[in-house]
C-alpha cells in the first residue's frame, strides 16, 4: 500500500467509534424519556434512532475524540407538553448524563470480562482498547453535561428546582451560557478541574472491571 500509516487510521477509529456511540446512545435517551413522559417532538423529528449521523455535531465529535469531552446535536423538546413541565425537563436532561453512567459501567464489566481471553492478540488487544475508551468518554459526557452551565444538562437540572418565577426568568439567558462555555472550554479554565473530576471517578470504578477479571479468571481459568 506504498507505505500508508494503518495505525493512524485506526488511532482515528478508536476515537472516533466510542464517542459516535455515546452520543448516540446519550441523545436518545433524551429523546425516548421526553416521549415517554408525553413529547413526541423528538420523535417528531426523527431523533427516536441509533444512527448517529441524525445526532451529530461535528464540532462536538471533534472535541470528544481530541479532549474526551464534547456534545451532540441536541435533541429537541418542548417541555410544555409534559404534564408537570419542569420535573419532565428535569428528568429528560438527566437520562442522557445517567446514560453515560451506565455504559461506563457496562464496558468497565465488559473489559473485565474479556480480558483474559482477547489479551493474547494484537486485534484483541486493539478491541481491549477501544472498550475501554468507550468507557472513559462515556463518563466524561456524562460529567461534562451535568455541569450547570447552559445548554448543558446539568443547567437544566439545576433550573427545574428555582421558584416558576425565576426559572422563567433565567430561562431568557439560557442562550448566553453557550458563550460562558465556550470562553471557559477556550482558556483552559474548565479543563484541569474537569479532567480532575473525571479521572478521580475513573479511578473509584476501576475495581468493577478487576472483579469481572477476577470472576472470570476464577470460573473458566482454574
């Protein structure tokens, strides 16, 4: 092949498979708990899928598989339509960040399960990899998102237990928190005591994996 670099390629892949799938899986779940609660504004506009082109952003792919931290199209949702509007709100920004939480801890399990038997190549070792990955970033968008600064998940959480009057109120500015974002993004401020969060996380749910390893070891190695 005249001297291309596969391991670029597939340095590419392995970031960009994980973060398509936690997007994915991350804006759907906004959608189905918002439909389950009486919106069908995301199903409506075909955002009910496991296609992950209908809730890419490029941008936020971009900075997911360069940073481990990014975003999504999000999902739309029109929170009148739920019966009791700021609790429905409340619960539909919460499944995706929960979402993440949970594949986090499903890959974690699954790293441990198949450790033993994929560690003896180079294609499992490259899958190894790639799972575990998943799980990092998967709980990267979930802390990410649940901080309280708008568009974020963690802002809509947040509004959903201030008075009618001043949810409404500040509900006005919500656009201008994407600014607030980015600024913090853009000058670094965020990163540190982000990455500090996530890899302190990471650590307290390493020991699921070891114990899957252990379990299986025990019952298939012995």
């Amino acid at each position: 092949m005249g001297g291309f670099d596969f391991s670029y390629l597939l340095s590419i892949l392995l970031g960009v498979i994980p973060s398509l799938l936690c997007i994915t899986l991350h804006e759907l779940s906004h959608g189905y708990v918002a439909y389950k609660l009486g919106d069908t504004t995301a199903k409506d506009a075909g955002r009910l899928t496991l296609n992950p082109l209908k809730h890419l952003d490029p941008m936020g792919l971009l900075m997911m598989v360069v940073f481990h931290v990014g975003w999504a199209k999000p999902v739309p949702v029109n929170m009148y339509r739920f019966q009791n509007p700021k609790r429905g709100m409340a619960l539909t920004a919460l499944a995706g960040p929960m979402c993440n939480v949970l594949i986090t801890v499903v890959f974690l399990a699954l790293y441990g399960a198949l450790f033993l038997p994929l560690r003896q190549s180079a294609a499992g070792d490259y899958l190894l990899q790639m799972i575990l990955l998943t799980a990092r970033i998967s709980l990267g968008l979930a802390i990410f998102n649940l901080l309280p600064v708008p568009p974020l998940d963690g802002s809509k959480i947040l509004l959903s237990l201030l008075p009618d009057e001043k949810y409404r109120v500040l509900l006005r500015y919500e656009r201008y928190g994407s600014l607030l974002l980015f600024a913090l993004v853009a000058t670094g401020l965020l990163g540190t005591p982000l990455t500090a969060v996530i890899n302190a996380v990471y650590r307290a749910l390493i020991p699921l994996a070891q114990g899957t390893m252990k379990l299986v070891e025990m019952l298939f190695y012995r």
